[in-house]
C-alpha cells in the first residue's frame, strides 16, 4: 500500500508565500514597468526572502505541528505568553491597512471607480 502522508516540499512552500506575500501581480507590473532589469531583484528577492521563510516555516511547521496557533503558538512554545500575545497583536495591528484597501478596491470594482 502506498504511504499516504502527505507532504510539502519547500519549493512548494517558498512558491505559496511567494504568490501569497509578493503575489504574481507585482511579477506582472514590475516586469512591464522596468523590463528585464527586474529578474535580477526577483532572484535576490527569493533568495534572501522567500526561501528562507520557507524553510523556517516548514521547521517550525513540523516542530510544533500540534499547534494551531500559528507564529503566536511557535513563539509561545519557545518563549514567553507575553512574546506570543505581542506577535498576534502585532500580526493583526500590520494588516489592518492591507484589510482595508482590499475592502475598498473591492468595492469601487462593484460600483465602477476606476484608480
């Protein structure tokens, strides 16, 4: 019978925060505003970047595969509640601006504002 473990290599994990993190968009208009120059910042970007995230990611994703907490649960695990309370806060005081104009673009797309 087959292993049916499942498993992400990080290749798959470095590509998920790429396009989650940097996102094929930002490929796009860097590429049609600066032409072949940007390839250099794209493999420096997920070098020094992406693909250490997501090796660090995958560890701490296997170590603590247990919890569901996230960063918060990691930083719990290894060091104090109080480090833990200010990563989550921290987390969601630095997406709060993105959340926003994402609501907005949102909605001058259904009643038609262009930017």
């Amino acid at each position: 019978m087959a292993d049916t473990k499942k498993q992400l290599r990080w290749y798959n994990v470095a590509l998920i925060a790429f396009v989650s993190v940097w996102g094929l968009g930002n490929v796009f208009n860097n590429y049609a505003q600066q032409g072949l120059s940007v390839v250099t910042s794209w493999i420096l970007i997920m070098a020094i970047y992406f693909v250490p995230y997501a090796l660090i990611v995958g560890q701490l994703g296997s170590t603590f595969k247990d919890q569901a907490g996230g960063v918060s649960s990691w930083i719990k695990e290894t060091g104090t509640v109080r480090l833990a309370y200010y990563a989550a806060w921290t987390y969601w005081v630095v997406h709060i601006p993105y959340l926003v104009a994402g609501e907005s673009s949102i909605t001058a797309s259904f009643i038609g504002i262009k930017e």
